[in-house]
C-alpha cells in the first residue's frame, strides 16, 4: 500500500471542509503540505443543496442582538442547547461572514447595496443572510472551491473515501486509511491533524433532502476509533420536501416560502395548522412535521401541499430560483398549483462530541460542521444555524491548530500497525445486490421505526432488524467498494440513532416518544463512546 505524510488532512468539502482548508492553507505553517479528501466530486455535499441562508448577528442590524439569537436558539433546542457554545457562535457570526465575504461569497443586498435579512421559522427577527435567491449553499460553496483552486500546494484527492482511523494505544490519531474507489486504491497517510468534515446522514432514511455522500462516514469512523459520540437520537425532519416523482432524495421547499406567507393545505385547499399551533405555518420544525405527519396518517395520503399561490410567478422566480425550477420540472407553477410536499429526513444534531475548535476526545482528531456535535442545536435545530455553525466552527479550528506542531507524527505503535495489516487480507466479496438490497431495507426500517414518531416497539424491533442486517452483512474491515464503506457505516450510525432514541424515554424537540409524550424534568444530553457505558 502507498504511503505518504502530511501535516494535516481534511476529510469532506463541504462549507465546513473548504473554509477550514483554505484558513490552514493561509493561516498555518503546514510543513508536510495539506491534503482535501473527499468522497464524490469537490463541490459535491449537503452544502451545495442549502437554500435558505446563513444566520448572522451583524451590528448594523438594528433589530438585532447576539442575546436575542442565543434565545431563539436556546428555545429550539428544548433544554439540550449549551449556552456557552450558542454565545461563542452568535458572537463570532459578524466576523465570519466578512471573511467569507472577503474569500469571495457574495451574499444578495438590497437596491442601496445593503445586505439584506430574512426571517425563517422560530427566528424573532430577520437575521438570515442569502445568496442567489435560494442557492445559498451552492454560492458559498462554489466561491470557496473557486478560491481554493486558484492556490498552490493543496493537494486534493476526489473520489476517494476516509476508511479507516489510525488511532495508536496512547489514544492519539496519528493518520487514516483512504480508498479511492475509481481507481481501487488505498493509501496510508500519516498526519498530526485529521479534521472529520464529513457532514450528517440523512441517506440513513427512506425520505430525505440529502444527497447520497450523506451517510454518516466520519461520525461512524470516529465512533469505531473510540471517540465519544453526543445527541445520536435527534434527528431533524424538515416539514416539506417536494412530494413527487423519485421519493428517495426529495428536494427541499423552503421554510422561507412559509416565510413569505404560504400555507399548507390539504387537497381541497383547507389550512390545518391552527388545530396544531397557535404559530401557525412557522412553529418550529419538529411541531409542523409532526402536524403533516399526522394529517397524512388521519387521510391516508402521501403528502399535503403548500398554497404558496398569492404569489405571482416573477416573484416567486425571483425570490426562489431554485425551487420554481425544479417545480417546473414536474410541470408545478407555484403560483397556479399547490405543491405537493412531505416530511423527510434533513439534519443531524448529534455527532462526534467536540469543543468549538473542533477537538475531540481523541488527540489529533477534530471534527467539524454536521458531523460534530458542539451542543449549539440541543434537541432541535433553528433554521439556517448550520453554516454559521460549519464556519465558527472552521474558523476555530484553525486557531487551534496554529499553536500546534504539526510537524513531527510517528505512527509506529503495534495497534495502528495491526490496523494496517487488516487492510493487506484478502478482501471480503459481498455481491452489489444484497449490498443495495440491504441499503433499502435499512431505509425503511429507519423510517418506519426510527422515524418522526418512535415508541419503545418499535425502537425494539428496529434493534433486532439492523443486527440482523449486520450479521448479514458480516464485514468489520475492509471492503469491497464503495457501497459497502457506506453500508458498513450506516449500521454504525442505526445502531447508535436507535440505542440513543431507547434511552431517551421522553419526548423533547426532534425526538417524539408516543409512549412518553412528554418531556422529563431534568434536561440532559446523553454521550456515548465504545469504551463506556451510556452516559446521560
Ligand atoms: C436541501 C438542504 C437545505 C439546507 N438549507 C440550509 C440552510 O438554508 N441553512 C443552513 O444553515 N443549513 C442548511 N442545510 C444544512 C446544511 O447545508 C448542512 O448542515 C451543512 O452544509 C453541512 O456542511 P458540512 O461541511 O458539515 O458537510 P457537507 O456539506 O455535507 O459536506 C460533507 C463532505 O464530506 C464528504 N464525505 C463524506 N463522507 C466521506 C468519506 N468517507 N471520505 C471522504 N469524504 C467524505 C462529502 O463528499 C462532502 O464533500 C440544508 C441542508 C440541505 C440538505
């Protein structure tokens, strides 16, 4: 197998990857050079796919402060939301923002050239930064990779997957093991600083707005090296993703087309969100995904719609470019027709525990943006807080990784050595269709038992099914194709999602207990690493 040595590598390319990369690139003498891993193309990710915006508390927005942010988003999160971590974030949202700006993004302003805020669910004022109408994350993605591929001496590696952690007996991570799956190839690469960026895991459920690198790679990775994972149960479900043709990846309809004042209605055009919350259309997330959810299962249908037809059609195009044209691709004039939606699997809360700089429980390991956990979003995700979060969190990083020695790392050490040696076997032969059998069954056992609703049978039932799935599965190292890292991985992930989801006998933010639909007194945040046992 190849071997090489960098002084630090990142893992993902989206938002939280790229910013991270070209800070250390800048910012951090790297003596060993930088290294991008990433799973499909570059700009492919999560990121690409974000519409609505970036909160950001800028001073000369009036009406807003970091207080009242940190407020909204302590509300959301239904108790789980450290404080700390939401001030630090609020705080460093103004900065941020004008270094991306400075990298490149150009976020849309209004006639006097001033940037404009809007507001989305749960927000008491606007605060949300937007690019391209609706194509926030593509603008800032594309910006950064556009920025990236004018410098020197980074080295990027597409279509090439992190497989394994080298983790030595003194709990340091000194490197990682990548697989590039075009050209069949592994490598050992040895680096001081690994840095997961490897975004959430929506592909983990039948419906979700995720594209498919969304399968909880770098937290499963992670967990499997022995760092403590947090929040493993909360699942965020967005309210109304587009309801027609391919229901696998489901593109995302807005909160901010709520925002501008449409409705949802059933087929005969009734609003029903008033028998629900008094907020109406713009409760929080977990509240109006519940209500759609419930108003499917009482008529039996597969979707509701939204009414956003008070609009008229240069508007709509103007304010959501995205979204009218992949309506029109299915032949949906916003402003005529309702457009069919449904709930489906959006965000991950939980992840690989860190601190706002990105460290772990596990020396020489960080982790970044979705597949970390650094307590901003508790129980429940405030819209348009996950940029924000990739980026301080990026931000923070790298000014911990500039007082680091990034220089010297000597992965000699029995244990990594054995981990090498794993990847010299023979390699194990599954064939592609029980791999892609599995995959949709563990899909739909996600979605219906681990799903918006969840009851102790279900979970039970679930349990039993994914370590079925496992046992068929059968592999603990290496594998054959890329498919089967995935699959590998998001067995990692079920079996945490549904360990964590069992031990939470209460229902709080994106977690619905049916048979403890309330929540517990005492708030607290439940971790776990594969060395201990559960902690609340
Ligand atoms: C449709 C949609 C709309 C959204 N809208 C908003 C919004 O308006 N505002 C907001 O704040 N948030 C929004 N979000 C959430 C937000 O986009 C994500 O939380 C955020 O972009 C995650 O960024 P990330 O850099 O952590 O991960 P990602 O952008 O998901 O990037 C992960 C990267 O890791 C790579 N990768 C994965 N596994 C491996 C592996 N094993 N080896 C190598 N590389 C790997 C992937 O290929 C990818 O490059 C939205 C999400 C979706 C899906």
């Amino acid at each position: 197998m190849k071997q090489t040595k960098y002084s630090a590598v990142v893992v993902g390319s989206g938002i939280a990857g790229l910013y991270a990369a070209i800070k250390l690139h800048k910012e951090v003498n790297l003596p060993n050079g930088l290294l991008i891993v990433t799973k499909s193309q570059l700009i492919e990710s999560n990121s690409k796919y974000a519409q609505g915006g970036m909160v950001c508390v800028m001073p000369e927005n009036k009406l807003d402060s970091c207080e009242l942010h940190i407020e909204d988003t302590i509300k959301a999160g239904a108790g789980l939301t450290d404080a700390k971590v939401a001030e630090f974030i609020s705080q460093k949202s103004a900065e941020v923002v004008k270094e991306l700006q400075n990298i490149g993004v150009e976020f849309d302003k209004d006639e006097n050239n001033e940037l404009r805020f809007t507001k989305e669910a749960a927000h008491s004022v606007n605060r949300i930064l937007h690019a391209g109408g609706d194509a926030t994350g593509f603008c800032i993605e594309n910006a950064l990779v556009e920025y990236l591929m004018s410098q020197k001496n980074v080295r990027i590696y597409e279509e090439t997957l992190a497989v394994e952690l080298l983790k030595d007996s003194k709990n340091t991570n000194r490197g990682l093991i990548t697989y590039n799956y075009r050209e069949n190839e592994y490598e050992v690469i040895e680096a001081p600083a690994v840095i997961i960026a490897t975004g959430g895991i929506g592909q983990l459920y039948k419906h979700t707005t995720n594209p498919d690198i969304t399968t909880g790679d770098g937290i499963a990775l992670a967990y499997r090296a022995g760092a403590v994972v947090k929040d493993m149960e909360f699942v965020q479900f967005h309210p109304t993703a587009f309801a027609l043709g391919d229901n696998g990846v489901m593109f995302l309809i807005s909160e901010a087309v709520r925002g501008e004042g449409a409705k949802l209605v059933d087929k005969k055009g009734n609003t029903f969100m008033k028998k629900y919350d008094k907020r109406l259309e713009l409760a929080p997330r977990d509240v109006v995904t519940r209500a759609i959810f419930h108003e499917m299962q009482e008529t039996n249908t597969k979707n509701v719609y939204l009414n956003a037809t008070h609009i008229n059609e240069l508007k709509f195009e103007k304010r959501f470019p995205t979204i009218y044209g992949n309506c029109r691709k299915y032949n949906i004039n916003p402003s005529e027709n309702y457009i069919p939606v449904s709930p489906s699997a959006h965000y991950f809360m939980g992840g690989i525990k860190t601190k706002v700089d990105g460290t772990t429980s596990i020396k020489g390991l960080y982790a970044i943006g979705e597949a970390a956990c650094t307590g901003l979003h508790g129980a429940n995700r405030l819209a348009s807080n996950s940029i924000l979060e990739c980026a301080v969190t990026a931000y923070e990083l790298v000014n911990h990784l500039r007082n680091e020695n990034l220089n010297d790392n000597y992965i000699q050490d029995e244990q990594i050595t054995k981990i090498i040696n794993s990847y010299k076997d023979e390699l194990f032969i599954n064939e592609q269709e029980d791999i892609s059998n599995m995959f949709h069954t563990l899909k739909d056992i996600m979605w219906n038992k681990v799903g918006i609703i969840r009851n102790e049978k279900n979970l039970l039932e679930a349990k039993q099914a994914v370590e079925e799935l496992k046992s068929q599965f059968g592999v603990t190292y290496k594998c054959t194709d890329r498919s089967s890292y995935e699959m590998r991985n998001m067995l990692t992930i079920a079996e945490l999602i549904i360990e964590f989801a069992l031990k939470r006998k209460e229902s709080r933010g994106a977690h619905f207990r049916e048979d403890f639909p309330k929540k517990d007194l005492i708030a607290e945040s439940h971790q776990l690493s594969r060395n201990t046992i559960m902690k609340g």
